[in-house]
C-alpha cells in the first residue's frame, strides 16, 4: 500500500491534507489499540509513554510498535489538542465502545 492509498478517506469522511503522512508524535498509537507484545489492553495508555508522548523504550521497542506506519487514522486524530481526546476519536473510528477498553484482542 502506498503512502496516498494509506491517506485516502474512506467513504463518508473528509479528506485529510498531506502534511498529516508524517507521524505527529501524537502518542494515539501507544495509546488507543491493543498491544499485545506489551500487554496493553485496548484503550490505556502504554505505561512506556511519558506525559510528553514520548516512548521510553523506543530504542528496544516490540516489532509491532517499530513496523507501525503513520495513516489516514493518525491525520484524523493527531490534531485533537489532548491523548484523551485523540483515543476517543481514534476508538469511536473503529466503533469500540466503553464496553470494549481494557481488553486485548489482537489488533496490534
């Protein structure tokens, strides 16, 4: 897939401009999905992120969290001004309610 096709909208949503194909550093990543190399359970925050959204293991970091690649999702959220408001957003995308957050499942 390339870097256009990873930022294309999917139907129904705006597009997103181009300057959101670079990662943010925005910490929704860390974040919102599960991971289960860490096990991070869906929706809380990974404990190796600091309050500045900053991996403190990101030298020696899971393959999963290395191979991540930046997309139309990350354009969506990264603008949020809070991680509490970029996981919300980035949830409510994938349809995951209250309900679903603290469980691994196997997204990441």
């Amino acid at each position: 897939m390339t870097s256009d096709e990873r930022f294309a909208a999917p139907p129904g949503y705006a597009p997103r401009s181009i300057w959101q194909s670079e990662c943010t550093g925005c910490g929704a990543c860390c974040a919102a999905p599960d991971i289960a190399a860490l096990n991070k359970p869906l929706g809380v925050t990974c404990v190796h992120l600091d309050a500045g959204c900053s991996c403190q293991i990101y030298a020696s970091r899971p393959a999963v969290c290395r191979n991540y690649q930046p997309d139309w999702v990350c354009g969506e959220v990264a603008i949020l001004p809070t991680l509490e408001a970029r996981v919300a957003r980035f949830l409510a995308i994938y349809g995951f309610t209250e309900n679903d957050l603290g469980e691994v499942g196997g997204t990441g």
